[in-house]
C-alpha cells in the first residue's frame, strides 16, 4: 500500500537588532524583540492560525485517515509562547488529535552536529523535553537542521534511539534510486531514512503560484493524480517543506489553501493510498536497500550542500568563531550565558551571511533582513564580540 | 554649460541631439541650487531628443526635478579602465598599519566632512589607522581645521591633487576605499580601488552603489554607521577577503564596450 507522508519544518529565527561596533559593552541585548514579534504575529496571521484550522478540520473529516507530521523549533516554540500563544494551543489541539507527529530536531535550530557533538546532543535533549511538556509525545523520528545529513548523524541518531530520520532526495545521493523507498542509512541496523521527493514537495513549495511554469495552476486532482501514478506496492512519497508555503511563501491569494483543503481528499480517492506519519512508515516498510551518505547533503538551493551556510570566508570565520568559545562559555556554568550562546548558533545568521547571489540569489534576499550579507557578517561579529567580552 | 551649443547645432546641421547626463546642479550644490546652472540645464533636458543618464539615481533626479518624462531617459552606466602597463606596487608599510583612502575632490558633493567625522569614531576603536585624503577643493581649508581640532592630524594626511602613478600607488596602498559622497551621479573610482582588491564603501547616493553587489553601502549622513563598517572591513580579513574575491568577478562584467554598445544602439534608435 503506497503511502504519502507530509511533514512541515515550523521555523522562525531571532533576528538580532542593528549591532554596531559602539554598541558594544553597552550591555544591550541582541534581538530585535519588537520586530520578531511582528514578524511572527504576522506570519501567525497568514499562516500557522489559518492554516492549522483547516488541518484541524481536514484531520477530523478524515477521521484517522488524514495525518501529518510537524518538526517546530525550540527558538520558535519559545517565541510563540511568548508572542503568540493562540497558535500554541492550536498545535496542541492537533496533537490531541492522535494524527499528528511531531518530530526532533536541535532546539536552536542549529548546525552544532557539525562542530560540537557535546552540544549537538544536548540540543536535541532539550527539544525532546520541550516536545514532550507542549505535545506529550516521545519523538520518535529525526531531523536535522535544513534536513543536513551523512552517515555520521545517522549511526549518531540510531544510537540516541530513533526510529527514523529524514533527508533530502537529492541526486547525487541517490543516482538512479528512487526517492519513494524506505532505504537503510549506511552503518545502521534499525534506523530507516526516509527522503524528500524534491520534485513534488516543490511543485507544491516552489512553483504553486509560478504563471511561467507550464503546469500553471496547480489543482489538487492534478497532483493527487502524479501522486497516483507512482502506484507500486511499498512506495512512499515524501512531501516536505516549510509550513509558511500556506499563507506566507505562497500568499492565501494564490490559492494555496484551497488547494491544501481539496488535496487530501483527492489523494484518498484512490482506495489503494493513505496518509501516514514517518515513525508509521518506519513501522510497516522494511529498507529496499542500504544508502551511503558520506558528505553531508541539505535542502538548500541547487547544490543540496552545507554552502548556504558555510560556504565562503564570512561564515566559516563566523562559525568558528562562535564554536570556538564552548569551553569558555561552559566553564562559567551560567545557564544565561549558554543559553544566549545557543541562541547565536541559529543557522540563519550564517545563512544571511551567504554571498551565492547570483544562481539562487532570489530566495536567499527573500528570507534576510539585511542589506547584504556583509552587513549581517559585521553585525554578527560586532555581537560576537560584545558576548566574547561577557564572558 | 555647452546646451545652448548643441541646440544650436541642431538647427544648424538638422540632426538630433541628446544629451548625456555625468553631472546636475543637485549633486554639485545639494539643495541650494544656482537657479540660472538650473535653468540652462532644464532647457537642455526639455529640448534634447534623447537623454542618456550615467544611472537610475540620475535619471531620477531628471524626472523627479526637471520634469522630463522618463521615457526620454536611457541609463548606461559608467564602467572603468584598465590601464595596460599597471604595475602591481608593492609598498612597505608599518607592520599593522591599516590605511583607508578618501579620493576625489573636497567639495560638498564629495562628503569629505563625513569622512573625517567617520574617521574620529574610527580611532575610538582602532589606534593604528592613517586616513589619507587625497585631492584638492574648496572645502579643504574647514577640512584641514577640523582634523586639528579633533586632534587626529597625526593618523591624517592631506595628500593633495595625485596624478598617473601616484594614484596607482596609493590605491594599491590602501586597505579600505571609502566615497562618502552626498550625490554621485555615477563614480567611478571605486572601480578604480577594486581594481586594486582594496574593499570598498559607497555611499548609497551614488550612481555606482547601483551596479556593485559587493561594496559596502552606508547613507552618507550616517556617520556611525560609516565608521562600524570602517572598522568591520579594518578588523575582518574574512571580510575583506571575500568582498574583494566577489569584486574581482563582477568586475570582469563591467568594461566600457558595453557601455559604448549601449550609448551606440540609443545613437542608433534616435538617428533612426
């Protein structure tokens, strides 16, 4: 029995204030508080209230056919905790539900994996927890970062006792395979690694309100009938993306949410296929085939790699900077101070520091709010520089 | 100043004529204007058959001051030579000294006043910085003044008019290129400095600030903001090794034949 497996990243970084060299030892903090609170009700507004509404609906019409999955951030469940709490008691009434499955992921929504295993596994601890308090849910499945995943995380997040783990479909991991099989990550003997059909899982993200695109307007017949067309016994198709698409990447005006409304249905329709979450899928699939993934592999831009985030001087000067202070900010066995360390770990600051403008110029200067990423660079290091000095 | 020339020339000869925007009375003399520079350059623009603007900075100025239709406006950018015998010099300097240039004329439209008040903050931070403020003008005595009574003139130098291969050579000393200027229909020596690998800073009223993506960009007026990117591109190799890598790229995209080509095809269309 074929299944689709939906699962939606729910992310909202700290932007940090305009920081300039002067500001430093003023003993000022680093968010802009007011213009995150903004951007989240405004978001909440376009897109979690709306759109968890009608998964709410979608799921009771569907009885226990319909299901989802959720991976949210820590950094983004303290802020709606914060400025927002409407649309924290709309996830936990999904999570009443019993058809939804959230998912781990590091609290900070950080790339600590990469340059501090000590934190990384705390960080995912703390999500787990916090998962836990707000859902009541164990996590049983994983998922890093931007979807960033080699060999390394899996043996790791086997170990930690997961039962799944997610990544991109990219090809060059794949080749020839196809991304709808359940494979076996290379060195694991229980983990079950799911991946993302980026073909799919874009139509939806990417192109839905793209007039050039040939396929222009996408309806859910339409796309539940390409879904259908990958019948075979055993496949999933894995359709993750960023939450905001409904409502915010893709404005309401579009259509995007009639589309949402419409496309389980049409989906159900065909009686061979369901909706199940990625710990259901690892449950009822066994891996078609072992899949070695020894260089890290993400969902970004063209080149699925880590060069969104640490790709050029600025970031990796950045990055290095930041993680070469773990001792330091852990010896002062303040929880302020580490908690505030976490904070700075956020992968968007390096993300806004990126300088690929040119190939996917269009999507890195939609999601940053800076000039250009040598000013987030400054700013990055001039706060750097202030926290170093608290220290 | 030659308008009425080609107006004339015009008439005499029968054949169009436009005009090619480098400078307006608005960026030389900000809001108080000469009324009769205005009035000539007005007839100028209403009477040319086609105008091309050295930017989209410019050409907003031409529509939004002079009230031309848009329409009768092409923007070609500026772009920068390259000088064959450039030689690459290489300059002993103070271990750690950092020098950051000022280049161009000291008058009003070239901010040199924010550049020195930049420069105070600058040395707030770091010690071991020389400013050099090379060219002449009107405003150089205040500037002069200024400096003294911020008791800098020790980390500043008034370098004078450079020619040739003096400004090669400073240039290539440089660490850091900054053009503060109030209004800049185009500039073109921050190409110049790039050619250099020096980094530099535009002020975003400027004509070239539409063209580079890997400059840093400040509002003239802004003095703080000037000086904490003065001293992010000082304190940073990172920083300084990327802008200029980056540079070094658009650069190649940036040469007089296209612009040539650009002004050719306008001659072209209006010619007919």
């Amino acid at each position: 029995m074929p299944s689709v497996c939906c699962y939606f990243q729910v992310h909202q970084p700290l932007r940090h204030r305009h920081f300039t060299v002067f500001d430093i030892k003023q003993g000022l903090s680093y968010e802009d508080e007011e213009k995150n609170r903004q951007i989240l009700n405004k978001v909440a507004e376009k897109c979690y209230l709306p759109t968890n509404l009608i998964m709410l609906d979608l799921i009771r019409k569907y009885g226990g056919n319909f299901r989802i999955s959720f991976s949210i951030t820590g950094v983004m469940l303290e802020q709606l905790e914060r400025f927002n709490p409407e649309v924290l008691d709309s996830f936990k009434r999904l999570a009443d539900t019993g058809c939804v499955e959230f998912l781990s992921e590091t609290y900070y929504h950080s790339l600590a994996f990469l340059y501090s295993m000590r934190e990384f596994r705390e960080q995912v601890e703390l999500h787990r927890k916090k998962i836990k308090a707000l859902f009541g849910q164990t996590p049983q499945t994983f998922r890093n970062t931007e979807l960033i995943y080699n060999n390394d995380l899996a043996r790791v997040i086997e170990k930690m006792h997961y039962t799944a783990i997610l990544a991109e479909g990219a090809d060059h991991i794949l080749g020839w395979r196809s991304p709808n099989r359940v494979y076996q990550p290379a060195g694991c003997a229980k983990l079950k690694l799911l991946l993302r059909n980026y073909r799919l899982s874009d139509d939806i993200a990417f192109r839905f309100s793209n007039r050039q695109w040939p396929e222009y307007p996408l309806t859910a017949d339409k796309f539940a009938h390409w879904i259908h067309q990958t019948d075979a016994a055993g496949q999933t198709i894995n359709l993750f993306m960023d939450y905001e698409t409904f409502g915010e990447h893709q404005w309401a005006d579009t259509g995007i949410l009639e589309f949402l409304r419409a496309f389980p249905g049409e989906v159900l329709k065909h009686p061979e296929f369901r909706f199940q979450t990625p710990m259901e899928i690892a449950r009822d699939h066994n891996p078609a085939a072992p899949l070695d993934v020894p260089n890290p592999v993400s969902w970004a831009d063209v080149e699925r790699d880590l060069t969104a985030w640490i790709g050029n001087p600025l970031q990796n000067d950045a990055i290095h900077a930041l993680y070469g202070m773990e001792r330091k900010v852990r010896k002062t066995k303040n929880a302020g101070i580490l908690d505030i360390w976490r904070r700075l770990q956020t992968s968007d600051h390096f993300y806004y520091m990126c300088t690929k403008w040119f190939a996917d110029g269009d999507v890195h200067k939609y999601f940053n709010p800076y000039e250009s990423p040598y000013h987030a660079y400054i700013n990055y290091m001039n706060i750097l520089a202030d926290f170093s000095d608290a220290i | 100043m030659t308008v009425h020339a080609g107006i004339e020339a015009r008439r005499a000869s029968g054949r169009p004529y436009i005009y090619h925007v480098h400078s307006l009375e608005f960026d030389r003399s900000g809001e108080n204007i000469n009324r009769q520079v205005y009035d000539v350059e007005r007839y100028g623009l209403e009477n040319a058959d086609h105008i091309i603007s050295v930017s989209h900075y410019t050409k907003d100025t031409i529509v939004n001051r002079y009230g031309i239709n848009p329409d009768k406006v092409t923007v070609v950018h500026n772009a920068v030579s390259r000088s064959e015998g450039r030689i690459r010099c290489r300059i002993e300097k103070r271990p750690g000294e950092k020098i950051v240039l000022f280049l161009g004329r000291i008058t009003f439209q070239k901010g040199p006043d924010y550049f020195i008040e930049a420069a105070a903050r600058v040395l707030e931070k770091i010690p071991n910085v020389t400013f050099v403020m090379a060219g002449a003008g009107d405003m150089m005595p205040r500037m002069i003044e200024r400096v003294a009574q911020l008791r800098m003139g020790r980390y500043f130098h008034f370098a004078g008019f450079l020619k040739g291969d003096e400004v090669e050579r400073i240039y290539a000393m440089s660490d850091l290129y900054v053009m503060p200027s109030v209004s800049e229909p185009f500039g073109i020596s921050p190409l110049e400095a790039m050619l250099y690998d020096v980094p530099v800073i535009i002020s975003k009223q400027s004509g070239v600030s539409e063209i580079l993506h890997h400059a840093l960009k400040v509002n003239f007026w802004d003095v703080n903001e000037l000086a904490d990117k003065m001293i992010g591109a000082l304190r940073h190799p990172a920083l300084v090794m990327e802008m200029t890598a980056r540079s070094r790229e658009e650069l190649k995209n940036i040469h007089w034949n296209a612009a040539a080509e650009k002004i050719l095809s306008v001659y072209r269309r209006v010619c007919g």
